[in-house]
C-alpha cells in the first residue's frame, strides 16, 4: 500500500522539519551542530547538571517537545527510525553542560546505546547514564539478546531527571533518581494500522486489513505477534487486559512491588483522542479492580512511530519522591500535565423516556421502526458520500434499541420519537427530525386521532395537517426547502398528496397514496447539489448522491430499498 506525504523532497525533508520544528518550539534552539537546545536568555546560565536526550526522528513531540526548564536542556534527533551520531550527542553533551555534569536519557536500542556511550567516552564533561528499557515485549531470557526496548517510559524517566536537576541534585544523585524511576516502569503496544514514512510513502510494515499487531515497536518494527480480527480478542478490554498482564508480570518478576502507579496511555501516532480516552479509561478500571492504585494518570500522543494507529500503555512504581518530581513545574510545551488519584465511572447519559407501551399495536410507526433498522448500514455507507457519514449512526442511536411492535397512541409514539431524535441522536438530523416529529406529534395530539381507531379520512386530515407542520418547522429551523436535497424534498410532496386526498378509503390506502409522491421526491434529491447541511460543503460532489435522510423519512409512509432510489 501506498500514501501520501507532505514534502518537498525526501532530500530536504528532514532539515525542513526540523526547522518548522524549532519554528515552533517557544523553548527549542537549532545549533548546526546538529541537536535542539533549551533557549537562553545569557551566555552564563546557572550551575546545576544538565540532562539532555535523542533518537530517532519520527517519534515526536519526543524528544524535541519536552526542552524546557524542569526537563530536558537538548535533545539530538537522527533521521527518521535512525539514532542520532555520536558528534550530535558529544556537541550537545558539551553546549549543555553548566559545569555540573550532564545526564544522557538513553532508550535501549542499540544504535542509540552505541552512540551515546561513544559520545560520553570523549566528553570532557562528567556524564552519567540512564538507560530506559521498559518494553515487556522484548523481554527475553537470553544472553544475546539485547533486551527490552526503551519505549513510552522515556518521557516519564525524562520529566523526573529534568525535576531532579531543576531543584538541585548533583549528578549521581539525578542519575541514581532517574534510573530509579527507569527499573520500575513497564510499557506494551499494540498497532491497529502501520505508520507510514514521509520520506517514500510507504508502511512502515505490512499489516493485513484484518490483522492488528501486539507487542509492536516504536521504530516501525513489526510486534511479537500478528493477530486476525476477532470480536473477543480484539475488544479494547480484552487488548488493555493482556498489555496489563505483560505489564504487570514483568515488574512481579523484576522485584518491583507494584502498589502506588503513574498509568500513562499513549498514543503513536494516528490515534483519536476518543480512543486514548477509552483505553485510559478502561486500564484504570482494571487496575483498580487488580489492587493498585494510580496516583497519577496521563494521557496523551508523546511517543509516536509517525502516524501509527496504536497504543501503549505504561507503568511506572511511584514512592513520595517520584510523585513530587512528576508534579514538579516544566515550561516543556509538549508535557501534557497529570492528573493526581485519578477515578473511573461510566459517563452515563440519564434517559428515562419510557417506550408507550399502551394497547393495541401501532402498525404504521413500527413499520417505519422495521424498516429503519434493516437499514442503519446502508444509510451510513450513503452519508458518507452525501455528508460526513453519521446519519446511520445517529439513526441507530436513536432507534436501534426500540422494540417493535410498539404499542400505543400516536401522538404518544411520535413524541417518543422526537425525544429519541433529540436526545439520542444529536447533530442537525437529532433537531431535525426532533422538531418534525414533536411537530406531527402535535396535530394528532390536537386532533385526537388514533391509526389504531381512525378511519382513513381521519388519519389523513391529521396526517395531512402534521406533515405541513412539520416542514414548516424543519423550514423555520433550518431554512431548508424543496430544491436543497434534504429530506423536506421527500416530505413537501407527501405533505401536499396528504392534503390533496379526495377518496380516503383505509389508513393504509391513504399511507400508500403518500407514499409514492414521497419517493419521487427522494429519488430527485440524487441530482441536486445540496445547499443546506454538512452535504453542501461537498458541492457538486454531492449531487449524484441521494439525500439518506429524503430516504428515511419515505418509510414513514412504505418500504423500498435504498437502492431503489
């Protein structure tokens, strides 16, 4: 598979983002040497030790977005997935040093163990190493193997060593502190979709539509384990549970004593805040429930591998110390902040509308039910030519739950509706149809007509007299009238076949005498250009595309596919 990049050429990338790096760095200083460093005000900055830190590029904001006071002095970027050179790392080690000593933040990959160690062999200041490996996914009882992968506790071994020095610490003691911290931190990834390299716009592995990847590097490195799609295995539970049991069993078997935690959730690259949320979340609840208790929790996308869809979640023991270093001051822009003795609960939406459940069937309102629930799918595949893709989703919000048949009255029943649409649903289609139905709901209500009781000439006065209100409201509402491809081009003309009745016959007759004018008006909405909704923002890529609400609401009156139209 192939994609796309923002580039000029893959020659001058890397210089040119990393300009726009700095650019945007209020705290980030470029030295042609070849690393960022911390901007100063003088030429004699203040004693204390320094820490500064590196890697490959494409992890960002790390390492580049975590200079600033109380974190790190300089970082060294290398290109893309490649560890910065010993030069880099020497001329940073030297620029930073205040005299005090310098502290390398060195994750455990062995290009970056290499270079670093080189660099601290022929530096003239002192220098102390702290080597983050915390990756369970590599841990491997073998001599030749070279360990876990340093990974998302970087960041954390990053903010305590920056603490550390900002208030004071001498070398060993910062270094003693921040490996520390280092031993007693555990991450584990998971990948839904490979990044991708701007620099030749391929994946960074090859990952089927229905695989994930558990155990996945942050270096474009494929995981431990390829895995198809399940619906058990692959539940954010059931993923945050086995990170957790990695996680966890690998501190038991190091000795650390896991009772007070930081819980960071990360995200690498090309995941939704909406879903680090979930995950954050989720590995709270189940930390609880294991006995250990997160006295700081952070999110957020620190630790990338480009654009990867992913996560990884990290551990870290926490003592008094630890905890006050963590929550010590940083001008980092890219630290995000914690949050201190985090708890879960259900973010619950309280809905206590009742479904009517009163009497005899309401044959023609749970046939409009049937019909929209065999068609949730098919709706959202259709918006998302028309629009942005949600109308089947907030069809389903909204009704998906409603069981048929429903009992009761009319009046009863739309209202019903108009609560789920409004409630349930959201978004212009939630007032939309909200404002229809309450409005329908009126007349019959006004009218007292019952379908379950009324003749055809009763049901079609007042369901003549609710579709004129209800596209008078929507058209009040929202400015919407026939021409604009929404649905009120499905419900003008039902409107005016209601109202245009002479021969009334049975409620059904009158419901198929609507129907038809209905579906024409649906049909039509496939070559206009829509001038009302998020589908207007399209253009005229949107008017070869019938409108799915114009559809909808045609099954109010009978059924035919969407294809039909």
């Amino acid at each position: 598979m192939t994609f796309k990049s923002f580039r000029n050429s893959t020659d001058r990338f890397m210089r040119e983002a990393l300009g726009g790096l700095v650019a945007a760095h209020p705290c980030a200083q470029w030295h042609d040497e070849g690393f960022v460093g911390l901007s100063r005000s003088g030429d004699t900055p203040a004693p204390r030790v320094a820490v500064i830190s590196g890697g490959g590029s494409g992890h960002e904001p790390m390492h580049a977005g975590l200079i600033g006071e109380g974190m790190l002095d300089a970082a060294c970027p290398g290109l893309v997935f490649t560890s910065p050179n010993a030069v880099q790392i020497g001329a940073a080690t030297a620029w930073a040093d205040r005299g005090e000593g310098v502290v390398h933040v060195v994750k455990n990959y062995t290009g970056d163990v290499m270079n670093f160690t080189v660099a601290a062999n022929h530096a003239e200041a002192d220098v102390e190493q702290v080597l983050v490996d915390d990756d369970v996914a590599t841990e491997i009882d073998s001599g030749d193997s070279p360990g876990r992968r340093g990974t998302g506790a970087t960041v954390i071994v990053e903010k305590i060593a920056g603490a550390a020095a900002a208030r004071g610490d001498d070398l060993k003691t910062v270094a003693r502190i921040a490996q520390r911290a280092a031993d007693g931190s555990r991450s584990m990834a998971v990948a839904l979709q490979a990044g991708h390299s701007p620099t030749n716009d391929r994946a960074t592995f090859d990952l089927e539509d229905n695989q994930i990847e558990v155990g996945v590097g942050i270096h474009g490195e494929p995981g431990v384990e390829r895995r198809d799609l399940t619906d058990t295995e692959t539940s954010a539970s059931a993923l945050v549970e086995e990170l957790l049991d990695g996680i966890l069993g690998s501190l038991n078997k190091a000795g650390v004593e896991l009772t007070d935690a930081m819980l960071f959730v990360n995200g690498l690259g090309g995941t939704s805040e909406l879903e680090l949320d979930l995950v954050f979340g989720e590995a709270l609840k189940q930390l609880t429930d294991r006995g250990v208790t997160v006295r700081r929790g952070m999110r957020g996308t620190l630790v990338t591998s480009l654009n990867m869809a992913g996560v990884s979640i990290t551990l870290t023991a926490l003592d008094d110390e630890l905890t006050e270093l963590i929550d010590a001051d940083t001008t980092a822009p890219a630290w995000p902040g914690t949050v201190r003795d985090p708890e879960y609960a259900d973010a619950v939406m309280v809905d206590d509308e009742k479904q009517p459940n009163e009497g005899a069937e309401n044959a023609w309102l749970s046939a409009f039910v049937d019909r929209l629930s065999q068609s949730f799918d098919d709706l959202t595949a259709l918006d998302r030519e028309a629009g942005d893709g949600d109308f089947g989703q907030n069809m389903e919000a909204a009704f998906g739950d409603i069981t048929t048949p429903i009992k009761g009255a009319d009046a009863d029943v739309l209202n019903y509706f108009a609560h789920r649409m409004l409630v349930r649903a959201g978004g212009t289609s939630g007032a939309v149809l909200g404002t229809f139905f309450r409005a329908m709901a009126d007349v019959f209500e006004a009218d007292g007509v019952d379908s379950r009781e009324a003749d055809g000439a009763t049901f079609g006065g007042a369901l003549a007299g609710g579709l004129r209100r209800g596209v008078d409201a929507i058209t009040e509402l929202g400015g919407a009238k026939e021409g604009d491809n929404t649905l009120i081009d499905a419900l003008a003309p039902a409107a005016k076949a209601a109202e245009a009745l002479s021969e009334h016959g049975t409620v059904d007759e009158v419901l198929a005498a609507v129907f038809t004018p209905a579906v024409e008006g649906a049909k039509a909405t496939r070559g206009m250009q829509a001038k009302k909704g998020r589908a207007s923002y399209l253009g005229e890529s949107s008017k070869n595309v019938p409108d799915p609400g114009a559809i909808a609401v045609t099954w109010l009156f009978g059924e035919a596919g969407v294809s039909e139209f």
